[in-house]
C-alpha cells in the first residue's frame, strides 16, 4: 500500500511540476483565455451634410442591454444565499427604466441552460446610467449605434440608409462613400469573475475604435425639399408611376437637388418598398423623346448644315427607311424655320435637318454630351444609358434617334445636356460629393472637374435663344413660362419601354430648361413616367419646373430680364413666305433629302 501511494503521489508531483514549471505559459494562456472576454466597440459612422453644413445623416450612441440570469439571482441575497427573490427584485427595479413588464423581465431572467440574455436594444445613454446606477450583478451593455435621418422622406432615395441592426449601408451614399462614412471599430480585452463581473483593471485596449469622417455633398437640402414636394403634388395628381426632378449648377455641374418619387423614409424601412429604394434619377434610363432633339439641333448648328432661320418645309408626313414618319398631330404642310422646327417639336422637321449631319458625325455629338457612359459622380447603381454605334443603327434607327428615340439616357445625364448649352457650350462635369473632413476636423474639397467644351459659344448661344421660342407664343410650353424672365427650354413627350412587358407601355413626359436664359445660373429637369392623366411635357412637367424655377429666381434675388433682353428676338417662331422661290427651293430640297 506504501508503494502504491507512494506512485499516486508521484503522479501527482509529476503533473504538479509539469503544471507550474514546464508548461507554466501555456496554462496560464488557457486559463486566461477561459477567463478573458473581447468586446466590441462599434465606431460611429460619419455624417453626411448639405453643401451649407445642415446634417443629412447622423449616428447617436445606443446600448444593447444584456443579463446573466445566474449572476442576477444575488441582486438581493437572503441569509446570505442567492435565489429567485435577487430575480424578482431586480425585474422590478429594471422594469420601468427599460419599459418592459416585470413578468417579461423575470422570463428572461429565468432562462434555464445560458448565462447571456439580451434585455433591450436601442437603449439611450442617459437610461444606461441609471441602469448602471442600480449595481444588478450580472447586467451589462454593449455600445452600439443608431443612424438618424433628419431630413426623413426628401432625401431618402439620394443619401441612403444603413440596416440599423449592424450598420450596413444598403443604398445611396451611405453605400457609395462606405469606406470614408464607416470607420474601424475597436476591441477591449477584459476578465471576469466567476459571477460575470469585470475584473477591476484588467481591461486593455487591443484596437482603438477610429469614427468615420464627415462627408460633405453638393445637394442643398432648402432646394431639395421644395423640387421634392412639387414632383410628389404632380406625379400624385397626373397618376404617374414614378417622377424625376434634378437641379444643376450650371458653372460648376454640381447637383443642388436629385428628387425622385414614391420616396421612403430611412428611419422607418418597414414601410419602404423595392421600387421606392430606387434612386430614379440615376438609376432609371429611359429614351428622352424631344428633349433630344437639342443635341440633333446642336450638331447641326455646329457642323454649318443650318442655321436658326432656315427654312423647312413640313409636310403631314415623311417617307423614310420605309415608314411614313409623322407629328404628334396630323397638319397641312407647314413652313417652318429651324427655329420653328424646335419651337413646335416637330418629328418631321428635326428629321430633315438632323439627316443632314453624317450618322458618325451625329453619334460623337451625342457622345461629346456624355450620353452612353456614367456620369463622374460614381453613384452606387448609376446607369450608362444606352447608344449603340452609328454603324449598329438600323435603317428606322438612323432617324428615330434624331428626335429622341432609339437611345436612352437617365435624368441626370438629360440635365447635364442642358447644361452645357446653357453654360456656353462647355460640359461640366457632374459632382455631388463637395469634400470630406479629415481626422482633424478640417474640411479637404473635393477635386474639382475640367469643363469640356462640346459646343462653340456661337452655336450654344443660337441653341439657347432656339430653346426660348419654346416658352413663347407659339411653343409647346407655356406653363413653363415665367413673367419678367426669358426662360429657354425644351418639352419631351417619348414612348416608354416596359421591360416586364417587353415593348413600349406609357409615356415619358419632361421639360428641361433654365432662367433666366442670358445669365442662367440653374437647370432645372422634370420627368414624369407613365401619367395617366396627359402625356405632353409642357402640360405635365412644365407646371413644376415653372414652381421650383421659380422658387429657385425668388431665392436668388435674380434681377428680372431687362426690356432689351425681352425684345432680343432676331429669330422668331415664324412661317416661311411662299412668294420667295429660293427659300421655298432650299426648303424643299431639305424635305426631298437632296
């Protein structure tokens, strides 16, 4: 028996000296790591801002509130003993700082077979401090956060939102500008008890948390909310499926206002649907109709083939690639001038000033407006549009194109278009993102783009005093008009193609345009998809370019256009006089295609 206890006993001082000397490191680790505990500690995304400081998107500080149901029983101890009582007491303590019934409470303190039970998510930090206050054993929290959206419904398609449950970005900026708005979290390393407590100063910092930067967008959210509340009142009275209203600064090419509607508000994503998530000013391409016919105008303007009093014979129909191509209305042959032609919106018309520009010729016009790739904006889900090659263009193709059909482009390309007659023939390109404030707090503007010029000052002149017979007398817009200011713009009514149905359902209606026009500083683009009351742009869309132009001249203090400015005319909307043979002769090769 000595000898067997004797060779236990070795046994035993074997292990021991195994234990405290040779693996002494490696059992401490085990033993640390058993009794250690990593947390997390979310960092706080950056918030986005208007281009005049006004938050957009905000993260404030929350907890999610936890329990170990043992460690709590010892909340309250009788005879020195831990029991149900230590529940109880503590669930009635805890009930109406977290809103919750005591009968909840005692539930989940009472949940067999775990030591971690969430209590409440979302809890403010001033709530916290009075949980902390109560000292229950076993009841912690982990700091979390919780992204607010000012602004609710007017910006919710642009800016995005985030899954409130782990801070993902889901769309918008949020998810386009992620890797500066993020940040890094960081991990403390603590022990505890056996009891779950923290070991008073065995905490230590493995990571530090690093908060995202500040953004700060081009978007002022003053025009923003009002382009938003017009397109809602008109796509809601029209019937409309979706509506577009974009606002650019027309010397720099940054977006003041990108609305679209149906909108969701990003506090409450329960209530959005898929089609609402959709940022239709970028997103959604669509063929532009007669709004395009500015860049077929401009082509041959430029090219020398027109100028804007040339005279054009329109008959009620026009024979080409073997259809009979005609106007929105049937009409005696008219005699029309180039300036005319736009005034009116004539199909006809445009086809026969625009065949005279080589198909090559006019694809690189369109291309030089930036239809055909993404803007320089980078907007997470952007659309290219569409235009296929000149060479690709089929026999119709080659003359639906001149009037706005057979190519598609996405609002915020349209407006660019406008823009860069209105600035002289110069594209700028877009911008929405003004800068990003560094570690510091000090703000570092983004790069600014280099205009390209697409256009001779001439021709963009003559384009945009074309435009204005739009709005005059005898144009197709007169609700976009606006007393005491030359206003230069064009209509657009286009068939719309449904890709569920795989052909063309609907309308597209629009007007883009800008004021005043001898010193724009603002264009202004509406579209309005599948009304189902109307369908012509000037009826539909011009009512709210009209408002938020409007709006924009009022908040501007622009001064009214002078009497001179008003009497500039030197091209009007006119019929050609069929006692002058040359000009009849001119006209009517134009029409013959000679």
């Amino acid at each position: 028996m000595f000898i067997v206890v004797l060779f236990v006993f070795t046994l035993f001082a074997a292990q021991l000296l195994r234990i405290q000397a040779f693996d002494a490191s490696a059992t401490q680790a085990a033993a640390l790591s058993k009794r250690s505990v990593k947390q997390y500690t979310p960092a706080m995304r950056g918030q986005i801002l208007d281009t005049k400081g006004q938050v957009l998107a905000d993260s404030v500080e929350r907890f999610t509130v936890s329990a170990d149901p043992v460690a709590i029983q010892c909340y309250v101890k009788v005879k020195g003993e831990c029991g149900w009582q230590g529940v109880y007491q503590a669930a009635a303590d805890l009930s109406p700082k977290l809103g919750l019934d005591v009968a909840r409470l005692t539930t989940l303190f009472t949940k067999p077979d775990t030591r971690y039970v969430i209590v409440k998510k979302d809890v403010a930090p001033s709530v916290w401090r009075e949980i902390q206050a109560l000292r229950v054993p076993g009841v912690a929290a982990e700091r979390t956060s919780r992204r607010l959206y000012p602004t609710s419904m007017a910006l919710g398609q642009l800016v995005g939102y985030v899954n409130q449950s782990d801070q993902t970005p889901g769309g918008g900026i949020e998810l386009m500008l992620d890797a500066t708005l993020a940040g890094r979290a960081g991990t403390t390393i603590a022990e505890r008890a056996q009891n779950g407590a923290v070991i008073p100063g065995s905490q230590r910092v493995d990571q530090p948390v690093a908060n995202g930067r500040n953004v700060r967008l081009t978007i002022d959210s003053d025009i923003q909310w009002y382009a938003q509340n017009a397109l809602a009142k008109q796509v809601t009275a029209v019937k409309a499926e979706t509506g577009t209203a974009v606002v650019v600064e027309v010397a720099t090419g940054k977006i003041r206002a990108a609305a679209s509607y149906p909108t969701f508000d990003p506090n409450d994503l329960s209530r959005a649907t898929k089609a609402s998530l959709r940022n239709h000013a970028f997103e959604d391409a669509f063929e532009p109709g007669s709004t395009g016919k500015l860049m077929t105008m401009a082509a041959a303007l430029e090219h020398g083939v027109v100028t804007p009093d040339t005279g054009v014979i329109v008959p009620n129909r026009l024979p080409r690639a073997g259809m009979k191509f005609k106007d929105h209305e049937d009409h005696a042959t008219e005699y029309l001038t180039a300036t005319g032609v736009i005034a009116k919106s004539s199909n006809i018309g445009t086809i026969l000033v625009g065949e005279r520009v080589p198909a090559a010729r006019m694809e690189q016009t369109y291309r030089s407006f930036g239809v055909g790739r993404k803007t320089e904006v980078g907007f997470w889900g952007e659309s290219s549009g569409q235009l296929a090659k000149a060479s690709d263009w089929n026999a119709p193709q080659r003359y639906t194109v001149l009037f706005g059909q057979g190519y598609a482009l996405t609002a915020v390309q349209a407006a660019s278009v406008f823009a860069a007659v209105a600035n002289g023939g110069v594209r700028m390109p877009l911008s929405l993102v003004e800068g990003v404030y560094n570690d510091s707090g000090t703000f570092v503007p983004a790069q600014a783009g280099k205009g390209a010029r697409v256009l001779s000052d001439r021709t963009a002149t003559q384009l945009s005093r074309m435009l204005e017979e739009v709005t005059g007398e005898n144009g197709t817009a007169s609700d976009a008009r606006i007393a005491g200011y030359r206003v230069a713009g064009k209509t657009g009514t286009a068939d719309r193609y449904d890709d569920k149905l795989g052909r063309y359902n609907g309308f597209t209606a629009s007007f883009i345009g800008y004021a005043p026009a001898e010193k724009p500083k603002y264009v202004v683009a509406v579209f309005i998809h599948k009304p189902q009351a109307g369908m012509f742009g000037g009826a539909l869309a011009g009512p709210v370019f009209n408002q938020v132009m409007t709006y924009l001249l009022q908040r501007e203090n622009t001064p009214p256009s002078t009497p001179s400015d008003l009497d500039y005319r030197v091209w009007p909307e006119k019929r050609l006089s069929t006692s002058d043979p040359d000009v009849l002769s001119d006209a009517r090769a134009r029409r013959d295609g000679l």
